[in-house]
C-alpha cells in the first residue's frame, strides 16, 4: 500500500472539558501575535525570559501570548530527522534490556535539550518541552502530554513503547490540544531535509480528530469523557493526514483503516467540517495494484456541516481509496471487495 508520509505514577487532573477547540478564539485577533512571532523571527535560545518578553510583552490575552509561542516555536526550530532515527535504533536495540534503555534515555535526554539550544534542532520531546517552558515563564498553564502517535508510514513495531509527546494548554479555563511537531512542516524521510510549512490547523486542534492518530498515556489527556478509544481502537483507526486538521473537527466514519465488505458495497465516509469550510471539490483517488484513478464519488452532500460521501465498490479486489477535500489529502482506508463465500 503507498500512503503519505505526515508528521512524523497516576497523576489525577481536573479537567474541564467544552467542546475546547481553535473557534472558541475566533472573537480574538491572532495578527499582532503572528506579527511579533514573524518580528522576532532567527532569535536565539541563549535568553529565554527576553524571547518570551519580546514575543508577548505587548499582547492582551493568554490566548495572543500561547499563540506568539506556539506559532515563533513552529516557526524556527527545526525537527531533526537524523536525532530521531538514532533513538529509534537505540531503543530497538536495548528494548530487552531494561537498564540499557534507561541509561540510553537518560543520555539522549541531554543531547536533545543541547542540541535545541545549540542548534534550535530537536524532536517532538524538545518541541514540547520548548512550548511548555516559554509558555511558564508568561504565567501560562503549559503541559507535556506523552504518548503514542501514528503516521502515514508507520510500523506497528514502533508503537510498543510512547513515541511522542505534544503539549496542552489552559486557556480561559479550559484545555486544549495542540502538536507543534507535526505542525512545524515537512520532512522528506529520503535525504533528511526538513523544510517549514507551518499548519494552523494543529493550533487548539479538535479533541476527536485529534484522537485519531494521538493516544495520550493518561486518558484525561483525550479532552473528552464519552466513548473514549481503547488502544486497539487507535492501532486501527483509518489514516488522517495533517491536512485534515485544516478541514475537520471529526472523522466519523469509517472507523477502521481496513474494511471487508461484499461485492457493490455502498462505501459511507462521514465528516464532520469546521466551520466556514465550504468544500468545492470532494474526490477518491482508487489504487487497485495496478492501476490509480482519481473519481468523484457516486454521491455526496454536505448537511449541518456533515460532508456524507458515498462510493459503490462493484469488483471484488483489494482497493486504497484516498480521501481528498478540494485538492487537499485527508484520509485513507483499504477495502477488500470479497465474495461472501470466502473465509
């Protein structure tokens, strides 16, 4: 299957849980705070109290200053692919060895935080941890949140232990999610470069598309009570790209990534839009093996901000079937069309 690659003891806390997400903000003007993290843009680390000053000294609201953070962090530190591919062979590697992995993460603690204040250069840990500490130096209730994440290109493999951290933010009582590792750009996995291309859509990002490839290790970390996904639920869970941040709060349905279905099944995908997002354009791109077709769907309304997609699947066979709102890449999913004799 060829998808794309997208980044990539019990604490009780009292959270308080609303629907928390970006348009709670919309009666708040973000352009100074954008202004200020674009001004102070190629900073260096060596004075985080003076960044912190400069990015939010002039700003009214814990909403503007968290935003000039978020979005300077976004926008220069850079994520390093080769730091990361040598964690992930050295935890492969001593994953057997209880106290060979400890002394491994106690070593490889040090060098991340060096290598983000030398080099403004880390992984998801150092994004977090940057966030977290720039946001507690303006008063700003910050937190890392550890845990698992799923990408385009993942193996199973690499979710027998938490691979990722993002941060949660207390913003006029309420919390909210957002992943600046994943919304700093792009890394192209064949020569290492990472190139920014921020994406807003991971700032106060939605709880239940959030949930789709983000597993925290403390369940209250989900931002949400109800029906709250068990880890195979995650592990199965079909494939949501960064753009969707872009279009979604939710993706309803399907809730697998593989389906088996009989011959003319009628393909249902539900999502929920944000608000304002008015779609032009929905397309399927149909990858059987051996050949690739982009169609428009047999049918498909939006209601209520509700986008209702529906396919007829009429050969049996095994299809990847993509997902895309006005030209942009938001889900994938397999389905095998099989005759209902077959095991």
């Amino acid at each position: 299957m060829k998808f794309r690659y997208f980044f990539s003891g019990i604490l009780f806390v009292f959270v308080l849980i609303g629907q928390a997400q970006a348009w709670d903000f919309n009666h708040v003007s973000f352009k100074k705070a954008d202004s200020l993290a674009m001004a102070n843009r190629g900073a260096s680390l060596d004075d985080l109290p003076e960044l912190v000053y400069n990015l939010t000294n002039s700003l009214e609201t814990d909403a503007e200053r968290f935003r000039a953070i978020y979005l300077w962090v976004c926008t220069n530190v850079k994520n390093d692919y080769g730091l990361y591919a040598k964690n992930k062979r050295k935890r492969k590697r001593y994953q057997d060895d209880s106290l060979k992995l400890e002394a491994w993460n106690e070593k490889f603690k040090k060098r991340i935080f060096k290598t983000l204040l030398k080099r403004k250069r880390t992984i998801c840990t150092g994004y977090a941890y940057m966030v977290k500490t720039l946001s507690q130096l303006v008063n700003i209730d910050c937190k890392i949140i550890n845990g698992f994440a799923k990408t385009s290109s993942g193996n199973p493999e690499d979710l027998r232990y938490p691979n990722h951290s993002w941060n949660a933010v207390k913003l006029d009582g309420k919390w909210y999610l957002s992943d600046p590792t994943w919304a700093s750009g792009v890394q192209n996995l064949d020569n290492g470069r990472f190139k920014f291309d921020y994406n807003n859509g991971l700032f106060l990002a939605p709880p239940r598309l959030f949930a789709i490839n983000h597993f925290p290790l403390e369940a209250e970390w989900f931002l949400f009570n109800d029906a709250q996904p068990t880890f195979t639920d995650f592990l199965e869970a079909p494939i949501v790209y960064n753009e969707a941040y872009k279009l979604l709060t939710e993706h309803k349905t399907p809730q697998k990534l593989y389906n088996e279905v009989p011959r003319n099944y009628t393909m249902n995908l539900e999502c929920l839009l944000k608000p304002n997002i008015n779609p032009k354009k929905i397309s399927l791109d149909i990858d059987d093996g051996v050949s690739n077709k982009t169609v428009v769907p047999d049918n498909y309304i939006i209601k209520n901000q509700i986008l209702y997609v529906k396919h007829n699947l009429t050969k049996y066979g095994f299809y990847d079937i993509h997902l895309s709102i006005d030209d942009q890449l938001v889900a994938s999913y397999v389905y095998k069309v099989k005759r209902f004799s077959e095991n």
